[in-house]
C-alpha cells in the first residue's frame, strides 16, 4: 500500500504571542524561510487534516517527535489505521478492512484488535514516513514551491497568521504572525487538495511500544 504526501497540496510550502513577530511586513520568501527555520528548531508538532494524494483520500491525526517517531491515527481510503513508530520500528492497529486487505479475510479475525510490528525503512510500511517523521513531513511541506505571492491574512486556531500562496501549483502555506514563526496551516482547493494543520508545537509526547505486537515478518512468513 503505496502512501505519498500529495506535491500538489503541499507544495509552496507553537508558542503563541500577543505581540507580531514581523512576519506581516516580509516577503513571501522570508515568510517561508522563518517557517523552515522555526520547524527546524521544534521538538514536537501535532498534525492533522486531510488531503488527496495519487486519487486516494489520506487523513492524518498524528503527534510527531522529532528524530525519534510519531502516534495517532492515519486514514487511507476509508480504513483508520492506529499508528506508533518507535525504536525503529510501525506498530499498526487497524479495522477489520485494513486486516483483510493486508492478509486476507481468515487472518483479519485473528489479528481484530491487535498490534502488529512492522520494520519503520524497507518494509511494507516505510512510506509511513513519510507522515510520521517530522523532518521529512516538513522537509516536503516547506521545500519544493513555484513562484509565491503573499495571501490575506487570517486567524487559525485563534493565532494571527500571515499567508503564502503558490502562484504555480496553487496551496496556501499560513504562518504564526505572533510569537515563533511556525507553520499554521497548509490548504490547497480542488479535487487534489485539502488542509493539514499544525499546532501544539514543542508540547511533551510519550512513545511507547504496545505490547505483544505481532511480528508481521513472522506472519508473511508462517513461522
């Protein structure tokens, strides 16, 4: 189950306070360049939304802790996924759906309910990453952009927040106006498009492995 972060959405692309941080008066590329800079620095983010990548519906609910994983919820296709990566490794809870796509309808009453364990790079579910790694979510979010213009202002989750919008490939990247120059919200319209917004910057996130996972290598294999 192949998952890729739409470019289409993402492209052209915290601690609040009362007072601005100067954003307003910058250009679109200082804007996007303070939001790298900010994100770079965080230790912890919390992501949600949801958007169209490669014709499938992708919903995100995840708390993301840098170098060292990320939990919550994915969604793909209707299907909601529980996600944990730690230590190196995916541990997935999904509906019965999710089961019997993955190991077919007899196995999917075995594992309703439980962990399995899958390897986080190499395996069937190392796209995950893509998701779940806050540097490569907002390496993707930040990096790769046409030409940008300013967008109105707005508030988002009751911060002021300066907008950028990329002219070429359309999305609107919103950043913190006050406080830490983090990013907001990102939003594109559009059969490809739909929102993602970050918030709880740098709150304290616990990760721990379930217990009893079920090794999905053992479980291909029959062992």
């Amino acid at each position: 189950m192949g998952i890729a972060i739409s470019a289409a959405l993402l492209a052209g692309c915290g601690s609040s306070s009362s007072s601005g941080n100067g954003l307003e008066s910058k250009s679109p590329d200082e804007i996007v360049a303070a939001a790298k800079a900010a994100s770079k620095g965080a230790s912890t983010v919390h992501v949600s939304g949801s958007f169209i990548t490669e014709g499938k519906p992708i919903s995100l609910n995840m708390e993301l802790v840098a170098g060292k994983g990320a939990k919550g919820q994915i969604g793909v296709e209707g299907n909601s996924i529980d996600v944990i990566e730690v230590e190196h490794a995916f541990y997935i809870n999904g509906s019965a759906a999710f089961y019997t796509h993955l190991a077919g309808s007899a196995a999917a009453q075995l594992l309703q309910g439980k962990w399995i364990k899958a390897p986080s790079t190499g395996g069937e579910f190392s796209s995950f990453s893509q998701l779940t790694d806050l540097g490569k979510l907002l390496e993707s979010t930040l990096s790769s952009h046409g030409k940008l213009a300013k967008a109105p202002s707005t508030t988002i989750g009751g911060q002021k927040a300066v907008g950028v919008t990329d002219s070429t490939k359309g999305g609107t990247l919103y950043v913190a106006a006050t406080g830490t120059a983090y990013p907001l919200a990102i939003s594109k319209s559009g059969g490809s498009g739909g929102k993602i917004t970050f918030d709880r910057w740098n709150q304290p996130v616990t990760l721990t492995p379930p217990a009893k996972a079920i090794n999905i290598n053992q479980l291909q294999s029959g062992k």
